[in-house]
C-alpha cells in the first residue's frame, strides 16, 4: 500500500476483513497486546536487554504498529500475529526479552514520535524505507520489497490507473502512505482512509471504485472466494520501494541486533518459512 507509513503502512486480507480500528495514542498504550518470544528474561537489567541493548521496559522488547494491515500485522484468535510480529520475535528472542505490541497511530510513524517519547523501542509497521523518514528514525537494513497494485470492482471495468481517470472514478488509499502520496503524483485527489481495512471496507461498499494498496494486501484478500468473485487485481505499480523497521536515531545498538536477526534469518531458511506462512511464494530475488 504503500505504507510508507505514510506505509505503504507506507506501506502493505481478511485482511480488512475486520472495520475495528484504534487509532487514539492513549487508549492504545493502555491495550498494549504482548507476545511471548518463547525465552525468558532472565539476565537483562532494567531498561537493558542482552548484549547491553537498550530497552523501554524491563524485560520487553516494545513495538509500536497500527492495526489492522494484514498479512504484516493484524489480529487472529485473541492474538497480534503477521509477517513483521513473526520477524521481530527472531529479535526478541536473540535479547532474551519478549516482544510487547502497541497498536498506534499511523501518522506519527514518519516522526518517530513514539520512539522518542520513550513508549516504544522500535516500529514495525509495514513501513517504506524514505529519505524523508531517514532525518527523523533510523532504519534496519529492508526486510521487505514492496510493490504496489490497483484493486477495483469487476463491474466498474477498471485495470488500471488510466481508466480510472477515463471513467472519472473516484480512488481510494490509506492516509499519510506511498499509496496515497504516489496517487496524488499522478494527479488523483484520493480518498484517503485510516487503515488498510477500511481503505478495502471502502472499495467493498462502493465509496471507491478502485484503491491503491500494498500488493501483499491484496494478495491475502483475493484468498477469499467471495472477494475474488467481485474484485479484480489490475495494474501492478513498482515504485522499488523497501519496508524497514525503524528505530530512535542514534539507537545503534537495537538497529544492529535488528540487522543480525534479519541477516540470520535469510541465511538459514527461517525468512523464508516465515514469508510463506504469512505471504506466499517468496520471489527468487528476495531469498
């Protein structure tokens, strides 16, 4: 999508399935979901994990995301799962700590506004790697390559952007992503929606004919029989963009242990068990 967090999240089946979205800062601190990394913490000090890291709470590797946005993140039977929560409990683990999820706004992704206050070591989100998100967070090396892709109704006869502008159709994305901002570069005025799921929730009740979404999304919405019985993929748009978990800058320490555990992971065939169970196929150039 997209979901440069501006995500893509940037930057991005039920995706969508769910309408439920908790966008306020506070409520979403308060309802901070954590997930076991399957070791115990047991050596880290307070506000330090293995390795000397740095962390925000004892114990805790604390992630801040905005939900929903499958196959990256987004709830199954009670509990936050997905590409990227599967990616960093490999670096929970390599720290000995567990990983905590909040689910945040999007918005303040690019600011790094989180990471700063102190309520989140880091952020995964389905997030493009941008020069302009470069002078407020520090990236981990990509762990993901984005491409992005049309999605419309089969009866609006809509393949790709042309005939959106053709048909005078109104086109939907998610607000503050590479989605919306490379639609307004192609002189759209989209409708912009907070979340991933109701940017499809949108297309799906017909406030859109067509959106503008992060490939994997649509990926894991087609799965659905009824969804691909009246949405059709159309245009695939490559922006070369790259997903990258962020973190405060100068956070030297947390960035290399995020690199390590993405490094290790491509090298010993656990990255790629994990994109197949969340995404698909993996393509050859990302193995």
């Amino acid at each position: 999508m997209f979901r440069t967090a501006e995500g893509h999240r940037s930057h991005r089946s039920t995706l969508r399935g769910r309408s439920r979205i908790r966008a306020a800062a506070g409520a979403a601190a308060a309802a901070g979901v954590f997930l076991a990394a399957g070791c115990s913490s047991g050596g880290a000090g307070k506000g330090e994990a293995a390795g000397g890291v740095p962390v925000v709470e004892k114990g805790k590797l604390t992630t801040c995301t905005h939900l929903p946005y499958p196959p990256f993140q987004f709830e199954q039977d009670g509990k936050v799962v997905g590409f990227d929560v599967a990616l960093i409990d490999l670096v929970a683990k390599n720290l000995k700590v567990e990983q905590k999820i909040l689910d945040t706004p999007f918005e303040n992704f690019k600011t790094g506004a989180f990471l700063n206050s102190g309520e989140c070591d880091l952020a995964a989100a389905g997030m493009t790697i941008t020069d302009e998100r470069k002078k407020n967070v520090d990236f981990s090396i990509p762990y993901f390559d984005a491409t992005q892709a049309l999605l419309a109704t089969k009866k609006s006869g809509i393949t790709s952007l042309a005939d959106v502008k053709a048909k005078n159709k109104k086109l939907g994305a998610q607000a503050e992503t590479t989605g919306e901002s490379y639609a307004k570069a192609q002189g759209f005025n989209p409708v912009a929606f907070e979340s991933s799921d109701a940017v499809l929730n949108g297309l799906r009740t017909g406030q859109v004919d067509a959106v503008v979404i992060d490939y994997p999304v649509v990926q894991g919405w087609l799965k659905d029989q009824k969804n691909a019985g009246e949405f059709a993929l159309g245009q695939s748009i490559d922006t070369g963009e790259q997903y990258g978990f962020s973190v405060k800058k100068g956070n030297t320490a947390l960035r290399a242990a995020i690199d390590k555990a993405i490094t290790d992971a491509k090298a010993d065939g656990t990255y790629k068990k994990i994109y197949e169970q969340w995404i698909g196929p993996l393509p050859q150039a990302a193995s």
